[in-house]
C-alpha cells in the first residue's frame, strides 16, 4: 500500500488546521511519490504553515503571578522537597495563560524544573496537556461489599485483575461498554485507539496502582479501593495533546517551557482535545468498575455503594478557566456530573484510606490532596535501605497485612516508607481546611505491581547471553 500523508499526521505533527492543509497535504504527497521520505513530506507541509497572527506572548515576570503554599516543612528531607516544588512552581507560574496556582501537602517535583509537581494545581486560560501528564485520569474507586469476607474479597480480585505492562493475557480481554467505544470512534484523536481500548480495558498498570481491600471504620462493611489510570490509550492521547500544544508554543510562546506548552480553549483542537478527555474519563472510570464488578459476579457478592474520584484531570469551572490539578482531588461541589460530595484520598498500603468531603478552600482554589507523597525519588529511597534485603524490608513494612505483589517480585519504593508520614498528611489535611475526613477504610491487605521489570523477557534474555559468555569463558581450550 502505498504510504501518504493525511490531515491527521499533519495534526499530530503538532501542525494547526486552516485551509492551508490542502495545497500543504498535496505538496507533501507529492514529495512522497518522487521518493521523498514521510519525515521529508511533513517538513514540506511544514512550509505552508503560516506564520502565527500577533505578537509572541512575552513570560510573565517572576512573581506575577502568586499561587497558594498548603504544605508544611521540618525534616531536612521536607524542607528540601519544598524547595524543589516552590522552585518548580516558580517558573510554571510565568507561563503566559496561567493565572494562579496551589501545591497540596503531599507535594513532590516531577521532571525537570518548572514542571508541575505532583500535588500541584495550575489555573489556565488553555488546556496544556503536561500537567495532566500521561497518566491523564489516574483515579480511585470505591465499592462496599456487605457480608463479604476481606480476605474472600481480596482472593477474588488478585483473580480478575491484571497489573503490568500491556494488555490483559489472550482470551482473558474484555470490550469495553458500547457507549464508550462510540466516544473513540467519533473523536479523531481517539479513533485510531479502539483495539487498545479493548486491550488495555480491565488493566491496572504499575507503578504506585493498587487494589486496596479493608474494612470500614464507620460499620465494619468490607470494601475494595483501586487506583489506576487510563493506561494505553490515555497515555497516547497525551502524546498527542503534546505535539498539539507544541506547535503552538513554537509559535505563541517560544520562552515557554515545553512541558508547559498549551492548546488553546477556543481552537478546533481545542476542541477535540476537551471531547477526547470526556471520554479517556469515561473509559477510566469504566475501567475501575470492571475489575469491581468481575470481583463481586465471581464472589456472588452484592455492591451497597460505590463512588470514584478523579485526582490528575483538568476540570473547567465557571469562571471559564481551566483547573488542573496533578495528584489532586477535586473538593469542590459539582465538580462533575457524575460527583458524589465524597472523594478518596489513599495514604500507603499498611494506612487506612481517607474517605473526605471536600471543603473548597480558597487556599487549595477547590482542591485537597490525593494522597501522601514523598521526599525521595525510588532511587534515593531505595539507596536509604541498604543493607537489608527486600525480604527483609518487606517483612517489617507489611506486619499485619496481607501485601502482595502481582509479579511475584517486591517492588521496595511502594512500600510505606516510600512515602510521606500519614499522620502528617492527615494534620496538614485539617491545618490548611482542604477536607472533612468522614469515614476511613481499614487496611486488611493489599495487591501492587511489583517489580515486573525484574523478569521482564529482555532482562531474562540478557541474564542468558551472559550467563553462556560467562560459559564459554570458563571453558577449557584444546
């Protein structure tokens, strides 16, 4: 088949749609069938760009703009940490659109300096794609499940999950609700996305996802929390959303950090971008009630009461502007259609988890924490625990819980020394007026990831080659 260039490859060239892309997609195929390359042919599609309407948006001057500190320092490991998410937030803040900002307790930097941190939010004139981050709709569902045993419960869910890279085993997939499935086809930048919607559909991921089972503090009723996002496809949505937003920084906002780049609210873009997240949502939230509902149907368990919350989303608000908040819980009324007035926040594995209402601070700009953070990077937490073997560690970390990894291999940076002190988390919590905690669930046990890396096929194959040299060394000559 012969390869050409379409309006779409343009789009995710980060090219912006006019009526240029007529003469500019017939010049570019013409490249293409004198032999040019496809890299070539956008580069020749590139030229008719016109050059961008008014002058470039000039960086606001440092300090400008202000945003809102919720968090408390006193270990030479959190006044550090504070350093780092103020210095970041700093530079976000000069960015052209943005207009105010707020850093939750459990704040911590993400990438490089002006990044926004994770237990960031940032208010935008525009949607900018990088501080939603790739993870776009990492969230946490509750579901009750009276009269069901937590360890029957937790049984069940290790059985109809699936946590790692990639989709769920062949003939173990699942299709999503044909609802969600029309939002893909109908989106353009979605529509290329239907079969990883299905592959990816009853998947958890890795990282610091979780299946979370315990006990309510306010009846004793049994239930299961998860966390994850929305895998696959909102991964490459985001991708997407950055080369959208990129070819607009380019020609907006050169002095903008990149990672900060964004897609106006008013473009055809814009546009399609806000529909595709109204449905990476939808199949988000889809996502967890699968994995809650395969869990009951395999148990024959009824479900009392279930609600989610999103906590890496970009919410639009009446005031018309945009509020993303990178690991923050929405805590304002009406945040969504489907909002409950109740929100989840998770502290580490071996700590309940935090059922809250919101409080819509003014100092948070309508948002609470989405849970405890940390001080280190994995690397750094895992050089603190040298000389103690992972067994070891996990064995103290997880006294009087049932813990388990999905690979078979602890993963040391997920467990609870990993992150911020909970009970800190919880006073920050109540000192800043970011939530009401009403009820919490009782941690019976556990499943994560793990370390999948460590029998990953590549590693096992590259253990191989150098176990046969190490072979082939050792072997006498003659």
């Amino acid at each position: 088949m012969t390869e050409v260039v379409s309006g779409q490859d343009l789009i995710d060239a980060g090219m912006t749609q006019g009526k240029w892309f007529g003469p500019a997609l017939a010049a570019a195929n013409a490249h293409l069938e004198q032999g040019g390359s496809f890299e070539a042919a956008l580069a020749v599609a590139r030229g008719f760009q016109p050059e961008p309407v008014g002058p470039i948006m000039p960086l606001h001057a440092a300090g400008a703009i202000g945003y809102h500190v919720n968090i408390a320092a006193g270990l030479p490991e959190e006044i550090a940490n504070v350093e780092a998410v103020t210095r970041s937030m700093d530079l976000l803040m000069r960015t052209p659109v943005i207009r105010g900002g707020a850093i939750m307790p459990d704040a911590c930097p993400a990438g490089p300096v002006g990044t926004i941190p994770v237990g960031g939010v940032a208010v935008s004139e525009a949607i900018h794609p990088g501080m939603h981050s790739a993870d776009i709709c990492c969230s946490m569902a509750i579901s009750v499940f009276p009269g069901t045993a937590p360890l029957a419960l937790l049984d069940a869910v290790h059985q109809v999950t699936h946590f790692g890279p990639g989709g769920r085993p062949q003939g173990q997939k699942l299709r999503p609700p044909e609802a969600v499935m029309r939002l893909f086809g109908t989106n353009p930048l979605l529509r290329d996305m239907t079969g990883m919607a299905i592959e990816h559909f009853g998947t958890q991921g890795d990282g610091n996802h979780f299946a979370y089972v315990g006990t309510l503090k306010s009846s004793g009723e049994t239930a299961l929390v998860t966390h994850h996002g929305s895998r696959g496809p909102g991964a490459r949505l985001y991708t997407k959303g950055m080369r959208i937003a990129e070819g607009y920084r380019t020609r907006l906002s050169p002095d903008t950090a990149p990672q900060n780049a964004w897609i106006p609210a008013d473009s055809h873009e814009g546009d399609d971008y806000w529909s595709a997240l109204q449905a990476i949502r939808e199949w988000t939230k889809q996502n967890h009630a699968v994995i809650h509902d395969m869990a009951a149907e395999r148990l024959s368990a009824r479900v009392s009461d279930r609600f989610w919350n999103e906590h890496n989303f970009v919410f639009r608000r009446t005031d018309g502007l945009f509020y993303h908040g990178k690991g923050a819980t929405p805590a304002f009324d009406n945040w969504a259609d489907d909002a409950t007035d109740l929100t989840i926040i998770p502290l580490n594995m071996a700590e309940p988890v935090l059922i809250v209402r919101g409080k819509n601070a003014p100092n948070g700009l309508g948002f609470s924490p989405h849970g405890a953070g940390r001080n280190f990077s994995r690397t750094q937490h895992k050089r603190l625990q040298a000389g103690r073997t992972d067994a070891e560690i996990f064995a103290a970390e997880t006294k009087g819980i049932d813990a388990r990894f999905f690979s078979g291999v602890t993963d040391v940076s997920e467990l609870p020394s990993a992150y911020k002190n909970a009970a800190s988390m919880r006073r920050q919590i109540e000192r800043y007026g970011l939530a009401e905690i009403v009820d919490e669930v009782l941690p019976f046990g556990c499943i994560m990831a793990g370390d999948w890396e460590a029998n990953a096929p590549w590693r096992r194959k590259r253990q191989e080659r150098a176990e046969r040299a190490a072979r082939e060394a050792e072997r006498p000559e003659g």
